[in-house]
C-alpha cells in the first residue's frame, strides 16, 4: 500500500503542548496514519493513504486552535 506524506507550514505553535494538540486534530482526519508536529520549525509532516484536501487540514488545525498556513 503507497502512503503520500505533506508537510505543511502552521504557526502559532510554541510548545509540547502545542505539537500535541495540533497532531491529535490531523490524526482525525480519515486516512491519516501518521502526525509529527514540530513547534520549532512550525512544522507539520503528515502521513495518510491518499493525497490530502488541503480544506480538511486547515479545519484540523484551526480546531485545534492555531493557523495552516500552508504546504511547505
């Protein structure tokens, strides 16, 4: 099975904290299989079955409280 991986560009994020609350939004996203939020890159690699709708990700992230800025 191929997996696509994006990384997306995100700010607002500045902590642990942060990386987590922003990995566990994505992560909900049907056909994700991998998160990894970096707060000091503002960073956000994400790993799913199939190319992603840029709209749902940015729905993830501003639920989780911070701004997709775009891919990276």
């Amino acid at each position: 099975m191929s997996t696509v991986t994006t990384t997306y560009k995100v700010s607002g994020m500045t902590c642990g904290h942060c990386e987590g609350a922003v990995s566990e939004e994505v992560s909900r996203i049907e056909g994700v299989s991998a998160v990894q939020a970096v707060a000091a890159s503002g960073e956000v690699t994400v790993t799913s079955s199939s190319e992603l709708d840029d709209a749902l990700v940015r729905e993830a992230v501003d639920e989780a409280g911070y701004e997709l800025v775009g891919r990276a």
